[in-house]
C-alpha cells in the first residue's frame, strides 16, 4: 500500500562479547565459543555456547575439549545466576555494564579464554541479538 507508514518496534542498544578461546597469546589465533548480550534498557541478559568440543578440537587438535567445555558450562549457568540476583536485587546498580557480569564469570588474567571488547548492536532484545550473534560468528562455522 502506497503511503502507508508501518511502525517499527522499539531498538534498543545491546552490549555484547565474545567468548573466544585463545590459547597462545603471540600467535593471536582464536576460536569463538559463544556470544553473551546484555540490554541495560530491558534488563535482560542472554549467552549462547558451545555445547560440542568438535569446534574446539577442529582449530587446535590435542586439546582438552571436554575440560573447556565443563568451563563453559560453568560460565553459562553462573552468569545465569547473577542475572537472576541481578533482576531480583533492588538495591543493585541499574546502569552497570555488561563487563560487570563478565568480569565476575571470567576476570581478565591470562588464562586461554577470554571475553571480547565490549561491542554494541541495535536490537529487539538480548536474547534476539544473542541468537543472531552466535548463529552468525559461532554456529556459521561448526565442523561437521
């Protein structure tokens, strides 16, 4: 229909990172093993990961994949349980960003995995973005 105007539905900036496996540092080669976006608006946070070794093990042979994986898990379910604290909690900081989760699950040292900068999207939602993220930079490339 000519002229007709279709209303869209509200964006929102998402943050999100990147958790990659980066296992010697000088090389800088990397594997992406999950996305994790966070909407300070919605306040909502959403992860996707990896849940086969088969990905790990295709770019560095000789790894421990099930090891990096019982981690991963671990990730997931503890950011799970501060989003939950985090929504529940009246006193918490309502403008704290997504690096405050993140940095709890997984603080910056210099272990193998590491979280990404933090990058920002425009989205529905944390867990529309989450979704597209890990389809688009994760699942995109899974060894079968």
């Amino acid at each position: 229909m000519i002229g007709k105007f279709v209303q869209s539905k509200n964006m929102n900036a998402i943050q999100y990172q990147v958790l990659r496996y980066l296992p010697d540092r000088v090389s800088g080669e990397f594997v992406n093993l999950g996305v994790v976006a966070y909407d300070p608006a919605g306040r909502s946070l959403s992860s996707g990961f990896i849940n086969c070794a088969d990905r790990i093990m295709g770019f560095f042979p000789g790894v421990d994949g099930n090891y990096l994986l019982e981690l991963i898990k671990q990730i997931n379910h503890h950011l799970i349980e501060l989003e939950e604290t985090w929504q529940t909690s009246s006193n918490m900081d309502r403008t704290i960003s997504i690096e405050s989760f993140t940095g709890t699950v997984l603080p910056k040292d210099d272990s193998s995995l590491i979280f990404s900068e933090v990058n920002v999207t425009l989205g529905l939602s944390s867990e529309d973005v989450a979704k597209d993220l890990y389809e688009r930079i994760v699942r995109r490339y899974i060894i079968h």
